[in-house]
C-alpha cells in the first residue's frame, strides 16, 4: 500500500444515527466475520496482509466494502511492532493466518473500534430500509447512539504526519511519501487515535487514487521547500527537520482540509466520533 509522491510531484448534519438493539454488531459477531476477510499474501519479503472484500459476508463485509482504507488501517495497525513479528513468526501461511486473528480479536481498542463503526454502519443500512416502509407503520423506538468529540486541530494534527519525508537518498534528494504503516504516527505526543487515524488514512487515499481537491499539489510544494531548504549537513538531522517542515506546510494545506472535510460528510454516519468544531470561515460547528 505504499503511495510513492515523491518525484511527482462539517457541516451542519442530521440527527444522530439510531442504533437499536437490532442492528448492535457484537464481539462475537467480529468473531465470526473477521475470518473471512482477513488475507495473509507471502513473497520473498515475507508475510503481509490484505483485505478480502468480495468474500467478506455480513456487515463487517459490508463496512469494508464501503470503505476499504479506513477497515484495512483499523486492521493493519491494530498491532505493534512486536506483535505483528510474533505473528508472522508463526511459520506457515495458514499458522500466521490463524495467528493474526487471534490477536486481533483480542485487542480491545480494534475491537471497540470495529464494533462500533458497524454497528453504526448498520444503523445506516436499517434506517435507510425503514424510510422505505415507512408507510407500512411506524418504526421501533431506538436508541441514539453517543460518539466522543474530536477537536478539528487534532484532526489536523494526524493529517499532517501521513505525509512523511523517510530517507535521504544517496544524491542528497529527500524522499517522502504517503503509506498505511510506515508514517509519522508512531510517537504523537498526545498518543494514538485509531479510528481517527484510520478516518484520516481513507480521506488522502480517496483523493490520492481519485483526485478532487489534488492534495498532491499541496504535498509537492511541501516536497520542493525541504529539498530547498538547508537543514543539516548530517542526514539524520536533516531529515528530522524535513519532516517537521514537512508536517507543519500540510498542517496549514487547505487542500488537505477540504479533503478530510468531504470524506467526514461521506463517512461520518459510521465513524466512532465526531468532529466538534471546525475552521472559522468556512465550516459551521459539526453536529451529528
């Protein structure tokens, strides 16, 4: 899933989703669903993962048919560096397979995260059905689901450190890059936000693959300036300083924020948050 860029170069929203008890997506049922959409692929560099979508049944497997990038983050983070080389340490493909569901399923924060974004993806589906017959009687009561808040900053924050300068090559030039793993995450001093991350993760990829508001154009100028820029004559500080430059120009990118601002109008029926403010200018307080 490695995007390389380096040469190349809300909204005031509806009532809050109903989740009633119908439509509440359980641990157990993650563990009856995850098996089939989890793929382990082996090369000569290893094991890695995907996302199998089209054998995927259910409404995980709906979930990740609606947005692929956000469920394949979830699921391709949820593990540390420790974790995923005990994994894949398991020997045979089938072993690794087996191994890395296991974990996965016992992994609190991926599974709340899941659950919760099913559920409400769920929701979705039924409340859609129901507006569809109404006519035959009134729907059940359900119950409004609550959602933490998230401050637009933050959002902003995460954004930022996808796009991440990550060698310096051996005619001097920088190299910098988007990609699901290997980012800027990592140590933020506030901490990890999986879900958030993920949102994020899905918003560049979908413009990245589809451009709308050509955030590349943004993440190329960021590129020029750091290789414009004199850091360092060592190269580790150099590019240390590349990648705070680079972080602090996307920050400010109103490309980028156009971007995040259209994936949240599309996905944030399903997501586990809500974004609680929101730039002056140009977006009204989010409210769902």
């Amino acid at each position: 899933m490695l995007l390389s860029l380096v040469t190349t170069a809300v909204l005031t929203l509806g009532a809050p989703i109903p989740a009633t008890d119908s439509t509440m997506y359980t641990p157990r049922d993650l563990e009856r669903e995850l098996p089939s959409l989890i793929r382990v692929d082996s090369s000569r560099y290893g094991y890695s993962f995907d996302l199998d979508t089209t054998r995927s049944s259910g409404a995980l497997g709906a979930l990740a048919r609606a947005n692929g990038h956000y469920v394949l983050y979830l699921t391709q983070n949820a593990l540390d560096k420790a974790a995923r080389t005990e994994v894949y340490s398991a020997g045979r493909r089938a072993d690794v397979r087996e191994r890395l569901i296991a974990r996965l399923l016992t992994d609190t924060v991926y599974v709340q995260g899941i659950t919760e974004s099913v559920t409400r993806h769920r929701a979705l589906a039924a409340a859609n059905g129901a507006s569809a017959a109404a006519a035959r009687g009134p729907a059940p009561a359900a119950r409004a689901s609550t959602v933490r808040a998230v401050d637009f900053g933050r959002v902003m924050d995460v954004a930022a450190r996808f796009f991440y300068p990550d060698a310096v090559l051996p005619d001097g030039h920088i190299q910098s890059h988007v990609c699901v793993g290997i980012n800027g995450i990592a140590d933020m001093q506030n901490g990890r936000d999986l879900a958030l991350e993920g949102f994020v993760y899905a918003a560049i990829f979908h413009d990245l693959l589809k451009p709308r508001y050509y955030v590349t154009a943004d993440f190329d100028a960021a590129s020029r300036l750091v290789n414009a820029m004199d850091l360092s004559t060592d190269s580790t500080a150099r590019l240390q300083r590349a990648q705070g430059v680079m972080w602090g120009v996307m920050r400010q990118s109103e490309k980028l924020r156009q971007v995040l601002v259209a994936e949240y109008r599309r996905a944030h029926a399903y997501l586990p948050f809500r974004i609680a403010d929101a730039p002056s200018g140009s977006l009204d307080a989010v409210r769902r």
